[in-house]
C-alpha cells in the first residue's frame, strides 16, 4: 500500500453504521406469510461487521422489484443512522435479478475497481461461473453502497477482500470538500 493510502486510510472513521438489505423474492414472501424468514447472506453479512467492528442500524428484506428496491436503498441513504449500505442478492443475470437496474440510478459516482476485483477475486475461489455477478459498488449521497451477489460465499468474500478494508476509506474520501 502507498504512504498515500496508508495515510487516508489512518484519517478514515474506525466505524461506520451499515444497512444490510437482502433482495429475495421466495424470503420476502416467506416473511410476508409466516411472519419470519430465514436471511442466511444477510445474517452472515451482519455477523461478519459486527466481528469487525462495525454497526448494523438497519436490516430489511424486499422482493426482487426494482421500485421496492430503489424505495429501500433511497430511506437507507437518506437515514442519519446510515453511513454505508450493502445490499445482497438479484446481482445475477436472470430476468428477475434487478437490483443492480435498481441501484444503479441512485449512485453518484460508480466504483467500477470494485466489482472488477470481485470477480478476479471470485474467479480465484471459484472459477469461470464468477463471470455471472454483476455485483457493484459507488457512493449515493456521501455513502459507499455495496451490491453484492445472494451467496454466502460471496458475501464473505467481498466483505473480508473488500468491503471491511476500504469502506471507511471510501467514505472519508465522498466526504471531502
């Protein structure tokens, strides 16, 4: 790492407060009708935060429905209670997959280092299926924002590789004036 970025990185917040929103279809209308639904990617991400000690202040599950989505993410960035948000799922290429049609409007600026080092990082682990995501990363209103695949996996991959090393680093920088 460059002195440069090491010196950023020593200025950046210790901690930040993330909303965690998992984009499942067959878990919302599970929640929906019983009240309660297992969450395996977004549990997983919460944990792996709080183990590196950051907050969770918001966690939501919503269907894969592009307004529903962009409703979501949009009360997130504006929540005071929110300094980065990380979604989780519908990063895919199937027709349902939307959340990247969803997030992509909101994003000031677009981070496309993140989603080419996820896949390179994911090829590594997992092979050529890593081509699939189309997971991204920008800054929304100040906040980074995430958008990472439904896998558990994945979402360990990217937030041990990534997400955890440069997201106060990335937030000190949408910051500056």
């Amino acid at each position: 790492m460059s002195d440069t970025s090491a010196k950023h990185k020593a200025e950046a917040p210790k901690t930040l407060n993330y909303a965690v929103i998992t984009c499942s279809t067959s878990r919302y209308k599970q929640f929906a009708e019983i009240g309660n639904a297992e969450d395996p990617s977004g549990d997983l991400i919460a944990k792996i935060l709080r183990d590196g000690g950051q907050r969770v202040t918001l966690r939501r599950l919503v269907s894969d429905d592009k307004p529903m989505i962009q409703q979501t993410v949009s009360r997130a960035l504006k929540s005071r209670k929110t300094d980065a948000v990380i979604t989780t799922g519908g990063t895919g290429i199937s027709p349902t997959d939307v959340t990247i049609e969803a997030v992509q409007p909101l994003l000031d600026k677009e981070i496309p280092g993140f989603g080419q080092l996820f896949r390179t990082i994911s090829y590594q682990k997992i092979g050529s299926p890593a081509v699939l995501t189309r997971a991204i990363a920008g800054v929304a209103r100040g906040k980074p924002i995430f958008c990472l695949p439904g896998s558990p996996q994945s979402v360990s991959l990217a937030l041990e590789a990534l997400i955890l090393p440069e997201a106060a680093h990335i937030f000190k920088h949408a910051h500056e004036s």
